[in-house]
C-alpha cells in the first residue's frame, strides 16, 4: 500500500503501541517516563527518556504476568482469557487467606519471575483435590492476584526512585486489571507520583494503539524501508531491516 499510493512506511514494534496507548489518555506527557508493560506475552519494564527512546530495565525470565494469570485460570477451572475471570473472583476474596511466594530475585534486580508462584497455586489445588479439601476459587484468586502485585508495584516503584521518574505509565492487556490499576495508584501517590492508565478498551490489543506510536515516528521522520517484514522476536527500540533499500527520503511536512 505504501509503494502502490507513494506514500512512507511506518513499523511499530507491538510493544511500543501497548505504551501509546498512554498518550492517546495524555497527549502531553512530560518525559522521562517509567512504564510497566504488563500482557500474555511481556512483563517489562521501561524507561523512556524520549519519544522513540526505550531502555528496557527488566523482563520476565519465564512466564509472563498475564500467561501466569491464564495458567492459573485454567487449573481454577475458569475460562479463557484467565486474567478478566481472576480478576472479578479477587474481589470477592480474601488476599491473605493463603500464603504464596513472591519472586524478587537478585537484589536491585528489576526482572520478573512468576514461574514459581504459578506452581505453587497449581500444587495447592492438587494437593487439596487429593486429600477431599474445597479450596474457595474467591480466596485463591485474591491471594494470586496480590502476589502478583505486590511484586509488579515493588519494582515499578523502585525503579521510578532509583530513576528519580515522577510519572508512571501501565500499559498491555493486564493493565485493564482492576486491582493492579487500584493499587499502583494507591502506592504512587503516597510517593507523589503520578500514573497514568488507558481505558481499559484501549489496554488490549487494538489499532489506535499502535496509530498512535505511528503518529509520532511520523513526525520524527522515522519511516520504514520497503523491505520491512514481520519480526515476531523484535525487542524494543530495536530496528530490523533485510535487504538494501535505495528509496526516496520523505519530510514529514509533504503529508500534513
């Protein structure tokens, strides 16, 4: 399409569109930013210095939050997408009814880990299903859901600190979570830092999303060459171009 109508080309990394959807809620954002990506696939950690500048503090080192929340829902019994269904029987129950682990790793370390405390659930239910015991899905879906806030609030917050970041983005599809919005701006605001959330609508997947981060690559003159393909395991902020390209140079103000 962009060859046919003569027009640039413009490649966004999926994971830059989640953290736009936050300028679609504030267009004016002040950098330096601290975002929290949080989805099926990713749980990462940025900091964005500038528009098209990311430096990815930590990263999950297995599951991701959102697929510990479907893994889990699944041996629940929930449906799928697990992270909506977790998220209304949390309401309903108890946080500290059951004790579970909560995965920091190395100190200072800013990386995720959510392997463990998926496990630990899985063996909880096992070990009742075994010995005739009813666990109550409201108390283990809120004793879940907090380990697994806890451990994204702690890090997000001491990376804004360490980072001297007053404004916190939360951004993928686990940013529609009711409780991790509720308490990430609960726990900022004692610290007088400001989060920033998009609809939930415009959490999941979607087009706006990424026609915003395309928006502002366009008014940096960031295009893409013709020889873009698909790359399912780009990293953020990381450009990926095969072949030569010799094509024309386009000013942002010939498309105003």
């Amino acid at each position: 399409m962009a060859f046919g109508l003569d027009i640039p080309l413009l490649g966004v990394n999926h994971l830059e569109g989640h953290i736009y959807a936050n300028f679609l809620t504030e267009p004016e954002l002040e950098f330096p930013l601290l975002c929290l990506v949080v989805s099926g696939g990713h749980t990462d950690l940025v900091y964005i210095q500038e528009h098209g500048s990311y430096r990815v503090l930590g990263s999950t080192r297995d599951d991701a939050a959102g697929e510990a929340f479907d893994k889990v829902a699944r041996t629940m019994g929930l449906g799928y997408p697990g992270g909506p269904q977790i998220d209304r029987l949390a309401q309903m129950g108890d946080p500290e009814a059951i004790s579970l682990p909560r995965a920091y790793l190395e100190e200072g370390s800013f990386d995720f880990s959510f392997s463990g405390l998926k496990s630990a659930v899985i063996n909880i239910l096992n070990r009742a299903l075994q010995q005739g015991q009813e666990i109550k899905k409201e108390d283990l879906a809120a004793s879940f859901q907090k380990a697994v806030i806890d451990v994204l609030v702690d890090k997000t917050l001491l990376a804004a600190r360490e980072l001297e970041v007053s404004t916190i983005l939360l951004a993928g599809g686990v940013a529609a979570n009711a409780g991790l919005r509720s308490d990430l701006v609960s726990r900022a605001s004692r610290e007088s830092r400001r989060v920033v959330i998009p609809a939930p609508l415009l959490c999941t997947d979607n087009a706006a999303m990424v026609a915003c981060a395309a928006y502002f690559k366009y008014l940096r003159g960031d295009f893409a060459p013709l020889t873009l393909n698909a790359v399912p395991d780009l990293k953020l902020g990381e450009e990926r171009y095969e072949g030569n390209f010799r094509g024309r140079v386009y000013r942002t103000d010939q498309y105003s």
